[in-house]
C-alpha cells in the first residue's frame, strides 16, 4: 500500500470526502456568487449525485472516510462546517502525496481557513503532513496531476501560484518526484483537473487546445528547466492524448464520468474501459464536478 495523490495509475483504495448537508443551503442564504457557485442547488440532489459518486467508489473496492465522522467529536470544527458549503470540495483543500499530504493554501475567501479541517482529519488518520503551503504561494488540490509515479504535473493558473509551485517543488522534486511539469493554463482555468486527467498509464483525457496555449516547463534535478508545449512532453512519455472530458480514475481500466459529457464516455467504452456514469447537474451548478468531492489517500500499485 502506497499514499497516492490525484494519480489515475493505480488501484484506489481510500479516499477522504464530505457528506453534504444543511450547509449547502448558505448558497441560497448569500447567493451562489457570493460562494463561488454558478447557481442555486438542490440540497436533496446534491446529496444524491453524492451518493452515486460513493456507490462506484464502494463498487470497487474504496474505503471512503468521511470527514463529517471522523471529526464528530470536535466541537470546534462541527461549528465552523455547519456554515462551510464548499467543504464539501476536499480535493483543493490538500494533496496527498507519496512523502505524506501538502495542506493547501487556498486563493479564493471562500476557501480560506477550510485547511484547518482538512489537515485534523488527515491526522486523525494518522497521515503524515509533510508540508503546509504559506503566503505569498497558493496552491490548490485540483491542480496536481501525477502522471506516474514520479512524474507530477501541476497548474499555474489563477488557484495556484508561482510561490506556491516553487514551495511545492523544493519539498518534492529529487526526493518524491523525478519531474515536474508546470503547465500554464488560460487565464480563466480554475484547475488543472479540469483541463485534464490520467484514466490510465499511458491514457491522457482532455483539452489540447487550451494546455497548449502556452509553453509548460519541466524541472529536473540539476538541468535547467525545460520550455516544451504539452502535446510534444506527452509524445515524448508515449502517453496518448484523447480530447473529451473525463472525470475520475478510480484504477487502470475502470473511470468515472458525468452524464453531459456521454461522447467521452462512449469512446472510451469502445476502447473496453468500464465507466460509471452519474448525474452531475447540481455539480456543475457547484461550480465543480464529482472527482471535486474528492481527496485520494491511497493508491496500490497494479497488482499489490
């Protein structure tokens, strides 16, 4: 067993989310705006899509830790969720990985101060924290992608930072990671997940016109870093790169997606992957989509 991250490479076998509840009815209280939501949601169905997100995840074979029960004993976080909707996104909030998790210094204020939960749940789960992001850096959950096991990829976007990318480079680049690749993103790309995702070792999913809009640099320990545009980095790794949307890669040959995206998941199921579908309409009124309810904790390797 190995702690992973938002890697699509191997089996995932745990993972830290939020149940939704009365807290999702803030939106209405300030307006979606006000929260970083597109539109009003049905708490009902948010809960639902929730659900069907947990169901593949169970299917599967994934332990999932819920951070509302892990901490139900603290009286001090209970307070502080009951009025957090946007608790429910565990992903930005840390990174899980191979040294042990990065808690996240959030961009948005209708984040900030979230991470105080995050990082007590992973330590109640006894996983290590092996750094906490710190002005002026910002980095975000759903800007991390590994696209193996020692190569990582992140965004440099309007989440995440230069700041934050270098504090993240200096504790895992030579030690965790061989490469990381820095992809600059458009300046409206909230995430680098939601550009692209791993949905198997050599499978890349996503939008080629926009991760190609600038040049990304790769770091290498003592090499200068390296100026390329990503779809010749990919043809380099002999990744194959599929333009779609895909959602999340619970293991090799097995992925998650929404309903609204059904081209991607046809394609894929021709190619032999098994998909699970569910509906993500309040998701998307989120501002979001469902691998954003989520924190991977642990990955095995194929075949441990």
């Amino acid at each position: 067993m190995i702690w992973g991250a938002q890697s699509e490479f191997g089996f995932m076998k745990q993972v830290l989310m939020f149940r939704p509840g009365d807290e999702v009815g803030m939106v209405d209280r300030y307006g979606p705006e006000s929260m970083d939501y597109r539109q009003p949601v049905s708490i009902a169905k948010f809960q639902d899509e929730f659900d069907q997100l947990a169901a593949a995840f169970t299917a599967e074979g994934c332990r999932i830790e819920l951070v509302n029960d892990i901490l139900k004993d603290d009286a001090d976080v209970q307070r502080y969720i009951s009025r957090r909707p946007n608790m429910v996104f565990t992903r930005d909030l840390a990174a899980v990985t191979y040294g042990g998790a990065i808690i996240s210094r959030m961009a948005r204020k209708t984040r900030r101060g979230d991470t105080f939960v995050i990082k007590r749940a992973l330590e109640r789960l006894g996983v290590p924290i092996l750094t906490e992001i710190h002005l002026p850096g910002t980095v975000e959950g759903g800007d991390y992608i590994f696209l193996d096991e020692k190569t990582l990829a992140m965004g440099w976007g309007t989440r995440t930072n230069e700041a934050g990318i270098d504090q993240v480079r200096n504790v895992l680049l030579g030690k965790y990671i061989d490469e990381l690749v820095v992809v600059s993103m458009k300046y409206d790309a909230t995430h680098l997940d939601g550009l692209l995702m791993m949905v198997d070792h050599k499978l890349a999913v996503g939008n080629s016109h926009d991760l190609n809009m600038y040049p990304t640099t790769v770091y290498r320990v003592g090499q200068e870093p390296r100026h390329i545009f990503i779809d010749d980095y990919f043809e380099e790794k002999e990744i194959e790169f599929m333009e779609g949307k895909a959602n999340f890669g619970i293991k090799p040959g097995v992925l998650l997606n929404v309903k609204m995206v059904y081209e991607t998941t046809v394609e894929l199921e021709k190619r032999g992957y098994k998909v699970y579908e569910i509906d993500g309409e309040m998701h998307w009124r989120a501002g979001s989509a469902p691998h954003c309810l989520t924190c991977p904790l642990v990955r095995d390797r194929v075949g441990q």
